[in-house]
C-alpha cells in the first residue's frame, strides 16, 4: 500500500523529527465544534468547582466566626473543668461582684465592663402547636454585656427588660430556626418556656456566633433553666493582665475558677471542630472524584469520535505527545470557563449567605484563599479529564486511525 520508507515514517514520526507543538488557535477553534460537548464539559466543570467553594466557604466560614467571636481585651471565668464548653460551666452567682471589687484594672465606663452570663441551648417554637422544636443558643445577660462584646450592636428595636418576657434576636437567628422572612421581626412572638415572650429588639454581631443567639435578662433565663449560677462572668482588661485574673482565681479556690482568655477559648474551640472540617473536604473529594470518572468517560468518547483527525495529525508529522498537549490545552480551556462561571456565582450567592450549622448558624465566606482551591480544582480537572483519554486515544496504529469511522 505505501513504500516501507515511507510507512515507516507515518507510523513512528515522532522518532525522526523534533517534537512541534500544534498552534494554540487550533485547540481554542475546537471549544467550537461542538456547542453542546462545550456546554456539557463547562456545566460539569462548573458544579465539582462550585462544590469545592461551597466546601471551602462552610469551612471558612467556621474558622472566621470563631476567631472573630473573641474580644482582645476580653477574659473569660469558667468552673474548673469546663474549659471548652459554656455549657458545662456553673459558678457562683456571687462572682462577678467579687471580680469587679478585687481586680484592679477592669475597664470601667461609669460601670465595670464585668458581664455575668447565663449560657445554654434550649428548645424554641414559633407557636405553642408547632410540631416543630428549633434548638436555640439563648443567653441570659446583664446591661455590661453590651460593654463587653463590642462586635454587638442593637439594630432595631431596644434592649430586653427584666421580668417582661422580651427578647433580643440575633440577625441568624431566622436562620437557625428556618423562619419566614419578617417573622422574628420586632414585635413578633416566640413560644419558650410555655409562654409567648415578645421580641422588643434585633441586634447584628457580624462574622461571630453570637449572631445566631438570642439573649434576654440574666434572671429571666436564670428562672426559667431553673438555675441558681451562672455559666461564667466575661470582663475586659484595662491595666490588669490575665495573670492579675489568674492570681484571683488562686487566692479564691472556693470558687473553683479557671481563667481563660476569649481569643484562646474560642481557638480551642476551632480545634475541637477540626475533624468536622476535615470530614466536610473529605466528603467534598469524593463526590468530586465521582464527577471526575463521569468526566472521564465523557471525554474519552468525544476523543474517541476524533480518532481519524488524531490519525491525520500524526500523518502530518505532529507526536503522540504534542496532540496530547493540544487536547490538554483544550479541556483546560473549559474547564477554567466552568471555574470561572463557579467563582461567579460563589461569589455573587454564596458570600454571605447564612446555613445552619450545629445548634446555630453562621455565615458562608468566599475569599482569596477559597477562590485559590477553586480554580486550581477547575485547572485540575482540565488536565487529568483529558491526558488519560487523549492517550489511550492515540495508541492506535495511524493506518488504523486514518480508516476509523
């Protein structure tokens, strides 16, 4: 059919030539030759990226509201033992008096910035004949507790008043409970403790935990926990140091008082969810991995419809290692059209945007460093949807190729 010289060329052009790269235009002119593989590779591109960010903004999102939820300045008194939870704690409710007498260099403003708190979950409803119990993180204050966490601020409405059943909500706490939009407004109701209580006041705490709790009078959780202590007492340093807080708690060990500082309490508590991140990437991989095999195949079949043309450019000269590199060029060209259309959408719905999250809520953060993962997951799945394909693709002989349907 063909000279042996000559056959021999077509079939091994790579061992007598110089490896030469096909024009870049020639991949990019290929994104349109098939509208709907374009659509369908982009699509799929676009949802494992868009996962990833999800991913990613949970788990920011969860780091930054627990970095951001401690005050500088701020010291946290807890019962010996329950160091990493406030639920756990129970200390005298004598000690925030004590504290404010006996330690020099608490800020004061006309008042100490000492806040005795009452800390726990418990169950809410929207109406007494809801099927539904929304578990809810309520904390029960005092006035210096506005002084003490600076991130809050009352958004509408007023403060709580004591022995009124009135409430103060957070700005997520419609998110935790999966209300209507307009129902935890000022003037609204909530079912607690087998009586309607009247939300009298909305108050944001931007990137905290605290914007998904809902606070009210220290004595009128105290009554209805049927609760005698407190869970701890929070107070912001002026001159005084945390040792200063540290020799306090040794002089009085009938308290039984440790000392921890905001920041270090709630970077304990960022560890203690590590594993919940890690099982959130984790379960993110593999559905990842799963839509990589479906990419696989997808992209071996439109190769495999291509096999003639893989012939013909290896009969012009080109090697089995430049096509490839062409084919590669080409499905990392979608792929970044879908990573770009994820990081779009990421960032113009994602950001911001309120989930539940344990027994509270918090907020989904689309930054650089998330945006990174993203498009290099998108350039990832350019490279390895298509190198396997494009290879096996080209195993065949060229006589072979150039007669393929």
């Amino acid at each position: 059919m063909f000279p042996r010289r000559l056959r021999w060329s077509i079939e091994q052009p790579e061992r007598n030539e110089s490896m030469r790269l096909l024009p870049w235009e020639y991949g990019v002119r290929n994104m349109g030759r098939s509208p709907l593989r374009f659509l369908l590779g982009a699509a799929g591109s676009m949802l494992v990226v868009l996962l990833f960010l999800t991913a990613g903004a949970f788990v920011r999102g969860i780091g930054k509201a627990l970095a951001q939820s401690g005050g500088a300045r701020n010291v946290i008194l807890l019962g010996a033992g329950s160091q990493e939870s406030l639920e756990r704690s129970e200390i005298a409710r004598t000690v925030d008096g004590e504290v404010a007498a006996s330690i020099r260099g608490v800020r004061r403003l006309g008042m100490a910035y000492v806040s005795p708190e009452v800390y726990m979950q418990t169950v809410v409803k929207l109406a007494p004949d809801d099927p539904r119990e929304h578990q809810v993180v309520m904390r029960g204050v005092t006035a210096p507790a506005l002084l003490v966490h600076d991130a809050v601020r009352v958004t509408d409405g007023r403060a709580p008043r004591l022995g009124a059943d009135e409430l103060l909500v957070g700005s997520l706490v419609g998110v935790r409970m999966s209300a209507a939009p307009g129902r935890l407004d000022v003037g609204q109701k909530l079912w607690f403790d087998k009586r309607w209580w009247t939300i009298v006041g909305r108050f944001d705490a931007p990137g905290t935990v605290m914007a998904a709790e809902i606070w009210l009078p220290l004595s009128d959780l105290q009554i209805a926990a049927k609760r005698d202590g407190l869970s701890s007492v929070i107070l912001t340093l002026d001159e005084a140091t945390l040792d200063d807080v540290e020799v306090f708690c040794a002089r009085r060990l009938d308290l039984e008082l440790v000392a921890l500082t905001e920041s270090e309490y709630f970077a304990n508590l960022n560890r203690f969810y590590r594993p919940v991140r890690m099982m959130i990437w984790v379960t993110a991989a593999l559905i990842a991995a799963g839509g990589m095999f479906g990419g696989l195949n997808t992209m071996y079949a439109a190769f495999a419809a291509r096999i003639r043309e893989l012939g013909a450019l290896q009969a012009m000269g080109f090697s089995r290692r430049a096509i490839v590199l062409s084919l590669v060029q080409e499905s990392v060209l979608i792929a970044s059209v879908g990573a770009l259309a994820a990081a779009a959408v990421a960032v113009g719905w994602l950001d911001g945007t309120g989930v539940r999250f344990s027994t509270g809520a918090m907020t989904l953060v689309i930054d650089g460093p998330v945006l990174t993962v993203g498009l290099a997951v998108g350039l990832a799945l350019g490279v390895v949807g298509a190198g396997p394909p494009a290879w096996r693709c080209l195993r065949a002989p060229i006589p072979e190729a150039l007669k393929a349907l």
